[in-house]
C-alpha cells in the first residue's frame, strides 16, 4: 500500500507536533481523516474513518492514548499505530511490541518518515 493509499488518524494534544505530523504526511501522501486530542474522540473518529494508520500521543488532555490504543484493539485486534510520547517510562512492552514504531517527542522529520516506513 503506498502512502497515496493510506488514510491517518492523528491523536496529539501538542498543537505544534500534530501541525509537523499532518504537514509531513500530507506532503508524503497520506490522507489525514482526523485529529483529535481526546481520547474518547479518537475512538469514535477511529470506528468513523477505519483509518490505516493511527498516530497516538500517550499523554493526552483529555484521556490517555494508550486508554484509546486499548480500547480501539478490542475492536480491531490488529490494527496498525505509531506510539509518540515525551516519556519513554509509558511505554509498555506489550503496547512496544505491537506498535509499528515509537517515537520519544522531540523527533525529527527523518526520525518520523523512518517510523512510516517501519
């Protein structure tokens, strides 16, 4: 599947990461379905959209990513997530095992394009 292909959930409540995120998926290709800084919100736009990708901050206003990450599994055991957080201690292995990738905040834009192509 190639990125033209591929549509994205961004869940970030850092306004000026989820701007970076959704600038550099947009100039690869992908299509942004949504974005939220809720964890209620991304699971009701992640069963809307059925997105191929979810781009999930840990540490969220509203709720946790990985309470959204949890929830979204139940319903859809395999699908696919990049893990990006400022504490790397969140992180648990199993949620580490199963991501496509983790991003500890800041990252650069090659450090995001490589966990795309993870």
């Amino acid at each position: 599947m190639t990125a033209a292909n591929r549509k994205v959930l961004i869940m970030e409540d850092a306004v000026f990461i989820r701007a970076m995120e959704r600038r550099f998926l947009e100039s690869a290709g992908y299509e942004i379905v949504g974005e939220t800084n809720s964890e209620k919100e991304c699971v009701e736009l992640y069963k809307k959209f059925r997105p191929d990708l979810l781009i999930a901050d840990l540490a969220l206003a509203e709720g946790t990513g990985g309470g959204a990450i949890q929830s979204i599994s139940e319903f859809d055991p395999g699908f696919q997530y990049i893990v990006v957080t400022s504490y790397a201690d969140q992180i648990s292995e199993e949620m580490r095992g199963k991501a496509q990738a983790v991003l500890i905040k800041p990252f650069s834009e090659a450090e995001f394009a490589a966990a795309l192509k993870a």
